[in-house]
C-alpha cells in the first residue's frame, strides 16, 4: 500500500468521526454504567446488612421485653411477740360531777379549775337560810312531841296503878296505853325529820370525794343552787393512773390477757413512749363490731397526760403460732379466693391458694398454703397466669451512699 494510500484511509476515519460523535462516546458510557451498577449493587449490600442487624436487634428488644422479670421474697415465721397498734382515748381512773344536796345561795368556792384536792377538802359554801328555818321548826315539834310524850306516859303509869288496883276499867287502862304508844310514834317522826334536815344543812360544806383535780367549775358566788335539779357546781377527775379502752379485733382476742405490756405514744410527745399494761377485757365480743372491749391502766404521776386524748396504744402480744408471716403486696385478688403467685425452680409461676388468719397491717399472718422456702412474686400484676415463665430479678447491692443513709436514719432514731 502506498502513502497515498494510507492518508485517504485516515482521511476517510477521521471525516467519519466527525460525521458520527456518539460512536466515540459509546466506551465512556459503557465504563459509567458498569461503574454505575458496581456503585448500586454495593448500596444494596450495604442496606441488607444494615436492615437485617436492625431485624436482629429489634428482635433482640423483642425477646427481652417479652420475658417477665419478677422480684420475690421468702415468706418468714411469726415472731413470739408480735405488735398490734390500735387507736384509743384516755379517760380519767375516777371522774365524777359534784352537785348540792341542799338548796341556797352559793356563798363562796375555793377552788377553780386545774386545782390539785385532796379527799374531803371543802370545795364550797352554801348559805341555806330556807333549810335552817325548817329545822329550827323540827326542833321545835320535836319538844312538843317529847313533852306530849312525857304527860302521856305519867297518865299511863297512873293508869296501870288504878287498873291493878281496880279501880278504873281495863278500857281506860288501854285508851292510856294506846296514846302513849301514839306519842312515841310522833316523837320518833320528828326526831327523823330533825335528822333529815341536819344532814340537808350538812351539805351546805361541799366536800371533794376523791383526790384528783377540778375540770369543771359550773357556778359562782351569789348563785342559786336548787337540790336535786340536776345543777353541776364542780367536776372532779382522778388521773393518776388515767384509763385507755381500746376495741381488739376478734382475731386478737385470744392473745388479749391481764397484765400484756403496752406502750402508748402520742403525737405531742415524739419519739417518747409511755408505759402501760392491760387491766381488764370484757370478757365477750361485741357482735356489732366485732371486737373485744380492753382496758389498759397508764401510770400518770407527774400529770403529763390529760383525759380525753387521741392516743396509740402498742400491745405486744405473744403469739406463739406455727404460721408463717408475708407482705401484703404479694396478694393476689381473684375469683377463686386469696392467692399468691410462687415461682418454681424451673421458673415457672403457679398461683397458690392461702388462708390467713391474721392481718398485721403491712403483712399478713398465713396459716395454710406456703412454705417458708418458696419465693413469693412481689407486685404480682393482673396478667400473671398459671405456668407462665418468669425471671427472677437478682438483688441490687445497696450502693455507698445508700449504705451511708442507713446508718444515719438508724442512728436518729430514738432509743
């Protein structure tokens, strides 16, 4: 081939070019497509990997929120002692209103309220004037009556002489004998209205009959004071030692006997406790409420305590059962009965029956259906079932300063 040749030929491609662009970009386009696809096909890799861990994780979430983590305890045996707090009001050991026996005008008092008396110290004065003339009048009867009686009974011994003698009838003789008889019928009834009227003028010195203290002052000087109406003049209390009735539940009764100790708090007097003890049960349950009716004695000598607060009394009572004690957030209420959730060893529940014989407030006293080594499901929810799977949640260690609270609420508390 010649030169001439050969610059036709290349004459002719490159004219060629020219004419037909796109047959030169066909190669670049075939790199970008390839390049293309390499790029899409990584993305979509990328995308199936991300979007099954995102399937693996979420299944992950799903196992672990569909595994039910419960906390439990172990139900404990029964303390020989245990505390039962029941609300109560202390009443004075005596108290009683003190009214006249007699009728007048108060005259003077000589104690007020709050005063510390003695049995038989004189409270008050009352003037009778009314009551001193009547029984200036008994007097005066009475020594007619005794001087009648003393002329009747002079005719009746000269009377008996006559009739011996026979000189009157024996009918004179008796008319004689049955007015001295009459005489002294009358003699001893005003003697007896004598003494009624001295003892009314006797009330007129009005006397403490116990010692204690006044409550109540009613009257003053000058007032009238009406016998047998009802009028209070003082009020006595004896509170030294002051008395506490409390309604036991019939449960308790049993436990309930002379001489169990007590303490009783008030809320004037935090963290002190006083020292008391039962006296006296009634000795029956009330059929209305259900309870036994208790009395408890509260020493008081230095007058710290006042009748007719609102008290708590705290009975230790020695039980000495075999049954075991439990929360009472462990409780399940169904239709069936009274039961709890027990996890198993295998880890499955079982909803157990119970019976309980006491209630302690924040526990319960079981007598039939646990073990003291079963585990008891605290806050069981409504959906707990039977045979369903649990996890039992391990404890957590109290940290640092949890640790660090402890100690110093226990060592705030009183001793």
């Amino acid at each position: 081939m010649s030169w001439g040749t050969i610059g036709e030929t290349d004459a002719r491609s490159a004219r060629t070019k020219q004419e037909n662009p796109s047959t030169a970009k066909r190669p670049l386009l075939k790199v970008i497509f390839g390049f293309g696809l390499v790029v899409f096909g990584a993305l979509a890799f990328w995308g199936i990997i991300i979007r099954r861990s995102s399937n693996q994780e979420l299944e992950q979430r799903s196992n672990q929120a569909a595994e039910v983590v419960v906390n439990v305890i172990h139900p404990q045996k029964t303390a020989e002692t245990v505390p039962l707090t029941l609300p109560g009001e202390t009443k004075a050991y005596v108290e009683a209103p003190i009214y006249a026996q007699t009728s007048g005008y108060l005259k003077k008092w000589y104690f007020d309220i709050g005063s510390k008396i003695k049995a038989g110290e004189v409270l008050a004065q009352i003037d009778t004037p009314e009551v001193d003339q009547q029984l200036q009048q008994s007097l005066a009867n009475l020594k007619q009556a005794e001087a009648q009686l003393e002329l009747s009974h002079s005719t009746y011994e000269r009377n008996e002489d006559l009739y011996k003698r026979r000189v009157i009838s024996a009918q004179d003789f008796d008319n004689a004998n049955g007015d001295l008889k009459v005489k002294q019928a009358t003699v001893n009834a005003d003697q007896a209205d004598v003494n009624r009227l001295q003892a009314l003028q006797e009330f007129k010195i009005v006397r403490a009959p116990f010692d204690g203290i006044i409550t109540v002052r009613s009257t003053d000087i000058g007032a009238y004071v009406p016998a047998g109406t009802g009028t209070q003049l003082f009020r006595i209390a004896q509170i030294n030692p002051l008395r506490v009735y409390l309604n036991v539940p019939q449960n308790y009764a049993l436990f309930v006997k002379k001489g169990v100790p007590s303490d009783l708090s008030l809320a004037e007097f935090p963290g002190r406790k006083f020292p008391a003890q039962v006296t006296r049960t009634a000795g029956a349950i009330d059929p209305t409420s259900r309870t036994l009716l208790t009395e408890m004695s509260v020493p008081n000598e230095n007058g710290e305590l006042f009748p007719g607060a609102f008290v708590q009394i705290t009975l230790k009572l020695e039980t000495k059962t075999n049954s075991l004690v439990i929360p009472s957030n462990t409780l399940l209420f169904r239709s069936d009965g009274t039961t709890v959730g027990v996890v198993k060893p295998d880890g499955n529940v079982e909803i157990r029956k119970i019976v309980i014989t006491r209630d302690l407030g924040s526990k319960l006293e079981v007598a039939e259906g646990l073990t003291e080594n079963e585990q008891l499901i605290v806050n069981p929810s409504d959906g707990l079932a039977e045979g369903m799977t649990v996890k039992v949640a391990t404890p957590k260690k109290p940290t640092a300063i949890a640790r660090a609270s402890a100690v110093a609420s226990q060592s705030k508390q009183p001793p």
